[in-house]
C-alpha cells in the first residue's frame, strides 16, 4: 500500500519546510509504508529550495494559476498512492500518523478518514468536535469533522465520484468549502466516512478572525449546502435543517451581541456571527442565481455515465 501526501502552497516556504519534516519524522517511525511527497506551487513558475532528509519523497510542481481544489486535482492525477492525505502547507502530523493511519486502512479500508485537528502553539482542539475520543461512521450532520486543512480519501473513491469543484475552494468563485462538497459527495455515493481520533493533525488557531475572511468562508458554505440541495434532493430537509440551524444560530447571536456585547465578545473576535449570517445568505442566494444551472448539467452528465 502506497499514501501520497499532497501539500498545495502559496509563499508559505517556512511553514512548507515544516510539514514536509514532518512528514518525514513519520515515515522514518513507519518505514514498511510507502509514501511520496507531491508539493504544488500556485501562480509562480520559479524554483525554490526547500531542504528534505529524504529527497527522493517528494516531487515538486509549479501550474500558473492559483486556486486550491485546481491544485488539488492537478496533484491527484500524478499521485500514484492508494491513499491521499490532503495538507495545507501550514500543517502537520502526529510522528505516529502513518502506523495509525495504515493500520485503521487495513482494518476499515473506509473511502475516506480524518482525525483530530490541534494547535500546536495553545495545545487545544480546533473545534468542539474534536473533544471526541470514539471511532466513528460519520453522517451528513457530521461534515464539520471533515476539515480541508487535514482530510484522506481513497484514490479511487476521488476517480469515481469526481475531483475537487474547482469553484470552491481558496482562490476560487467560492473561496471555502471544497473538502465539505467532497464530503457529501461521497455521502451521496454511499461511502463512508470514518473519523478516527488517533489520526492526530496539528494545524494553528485564528482565535481573531477579520469579518472578511469569515464573511468569505460561510459564503463558499452557503452556495455548497445550496449545490447539495440541487444534486443530493432525496436528502433536501437535511440541508435546508443545515442552512436554517447555522443562520438561526448566527442571528441569535447577532441580538446578543446587540444587547450583552460583553458576554460574546470573545466568540465574536472568532467567529464574527453578522459575517457568518450574512455570507451564508449570500453564498446560497449567489449559487441559486449564478450556479444551479452548471451543477444540474454536470449531474445530468455524471448520472448518465454511471
């Protein structure tokens, strides 16, 4: 069994430096797993120095235009493991991920994994999810266990259900989200989906977030759960529950922040609740408008060829 990691990147070459050793410091712990390295820099075709232990790992790539999920599938179609572990180049893993990871592979074999996200520096759990210390098969009301910073997912899983969207995703029309759109996708195929909470990711933690960049991610969320209402109907009230709970949510906190500033105002540093409300409806307004259409030609196609 062979595991590609791939790291797409943009100007992070310190951060790039650390994943790939990382990476390295597990596989010296596992060397009976076969692994590469495939590393896509995005908009500049130029040569950079990054220092590897073990050159003969990785394998770097450089494509003109930026974009996230273009990297993504650029980089799938020239990995040739059975496995791939999506990074961000700001990220890392446990020294003992591949020994867990290939063993919960030959155990479960699920089309796809992902595991505890942390923050190295505060020593804390990215989100309230990830407090969970059970093995378990994720549904639809889960997706948020499936983060794009960390996530596997089984190579011929990806062939059959399709690439990354390449409108979702940093540097695209929606700039969030891709890895989410995967995840139902999958669902949708009836795959499944395992979080494994020895599967350790280190990733840092915005505790203050800009009111763009959150309003820009529940923005790609929103037009992600409206595509799912398009494409996964028999599973409509699902995502109309999901739209309906993250706005309710965001307003009520919105009014509490109206009226007892104080008591959110750690919360809203991160979390920024009017950017949330207010991308989300956006983002599904803007893909009922603008998007809809492309996705139920693409569907029509997918389901004719399967």
């Amino acid at each position: 069994m062979k595991i590609s990691f791939i790291i797409p990147s943009v100007d992070r070459d310190k951060e790039l430096q650390e994943c790939i050793s990382c990476i390295e410091k597990a596989y010296e712990r596992a060397k009976d797993v076969d692994i590469e390295i495939l590393v896509v820099f995005q908009g500049k075709e130029e040569n950079k120095t990054i220092k590897t232990n073990h050159p003969e790992l990785s394998t770097f790539y450089c494509i003109k235009k930026k974009g996230l999920s273009l990297a993504r599938n650029f980089a799938i179609r020239k990995s040739t493991g059975e496995y791939l572990v999506f990074l961000d180049d700001d990220a890392a893993i446990k020294e003992d991920f591949l020994d867990a990871l290939s063993k919960n592979i030959s155990i479960i074999g699920a089309g796809a994994f992902c595991g505890k996200i942390i923050d190295p520096i505060k020593n804390q759990y990215y989100a309230t999810c990830f407090l969970e210390n059970k093995c378990k098969r994720l549904n639809r009301f889960e997706f948020r266990y499936f983060m794009g910073s960390a996530h596997v997912l089984k190579k011929t899983v990806i062939e059959k259900i399709g690439f990354y969207d390449e409108r979702f995703g940093a540097g695209a029309q929606y700039p969030a989200a891709e890895e989410s759109d995967i995840f139902f996708r999958m669902k949708h195929e009836g795959e499944e989906i395992i979080y494994h909470p020895k599967l350790i990711f280190y990733h840092p933690l915005n505790c203050v977030t800009s009111a763009l960049k959150r309003f820009n991610y529940s923005y790609a969320v929103g037009a992600m759960i409206t595509k799912q209402a398009f494409t996964d109907s028999s599973h409509l009230f699902i995502y109309l529950f999901i739209i309906i709970e993250i706005v309710f949510k965001s307003f009520l906190r919105v009014l509490q922040g109206v009226f007892f500033l104080k008591s959110i105002e750690t919360k809203n540093a991160r979390f920024r609740y009017r950017s949330v409300l207010m991308g989300t409806l956006k983002g599904a307004y803007d893909y009922v408008k603008n998007g809809a259409e492309v996705t139920i030609r693409k569907q029509r196609k997918y389901d004719a060829t399967n």
